[in-house]
C-alpha cells in the first residue's frame, strides 16, 4: 500500500542571500579601513606636546609624510627619494592652486629626527607653495 503524499505548508526563509551580503559588506568594510589607515601604517615614534589638537575628519585634501629615522621619507608604505618628493609638493602645489582647494601637509617624523632631517620637506613645501604644514605628535 502507497502512503498518501502529504504538502508541506511551512513557510520558511531562505538565509543564502542574506549570508551572501553580510560577508560582502565585511570585506568592503575590512578594505576600506585597509585604506584609511594606509597612511599612518608606518611606525614611527612620535614626539610627546603639552597639548595637542584632534585631529578633524574634514574635507581637506592631504598628503600623510613619515620620517622614521633621517633620510627615511615615506608616504604610507613606499619610499620616495627627495627628487620624488619634490614633484609631488610640485603637482599638489598646483593642483591647489588651479583648483583653489585647501591643502595639507602632515608630517609624522619620529622622536629622535633632527631638525635637519625635516627642513628639507619644509623647504620643498614652502617652493610649492603649500602653507598649511602640521606635525603629528602625541599628547602627554
């Protein structure tokens, strides 16, 4: 004797998609803070201040400088020879001014750096014409 099929009235969900897109948005979220942190990837050892500003999530174009040690000048993770630094202030330079946005230069230069390490970024900044320099540094 054959049993008598019977219909199944469960209404159930299907969970694949919802998977599917909560690891997509992991990952979107695991590379994009990849990027966002690029720029303070280097170690450096910075210098303590008696008081130090915050630093502003805002919508100034910067470019990120790390000098660990004298004669080290990175931007995030590469390193640049002088002659590469110099054309790139060059091109922000311009850019800044054909454009007229704000520029920023942020140097992260280690503890122990002389300052004759960082007055040759300084110098190069000031033939480009960017004014707006800050030092990144750690509050006691």
């Amino acid at each position: 004797m054959k049993a008598p099929l019977r219909k199944r009235s469960e209404i159930g969900f299907d969970m694949t998609p919802m998977i599917d897109i909560v690891f997509q948005l992991i990952i979107f979220f695991l590379v994009a803070s990849h990027f966002t942190n690029q720029e303070n990837a280097m170690e450096v050892e910075l210098p303590s201040a008696e008081k130090a500003n915050e630093i502003q999530a805002d919508e100034i174009s910067r470019l990120t400088l790390s000098i660990p040690r004298e004669g080290e000048l990175f931007v995030g993770m590469k390193s640049i020879t002088n002659s590469e630094l110099s054309e790139l202030l060059k091109k922000e330079g311009k850019r800044q001014l054909e454009k007229n946005e704000p520029f920023q230069l942020r140097i992260r230069a280690g503890r122990l750096v002389p300052f004759s390490g960082i007055e040759p970024v300084l110098l190069e900044a000031a033939k480009a014409g960017i004014a707006d320099v800050q030092f990144a540094v750690m509050e006691e």
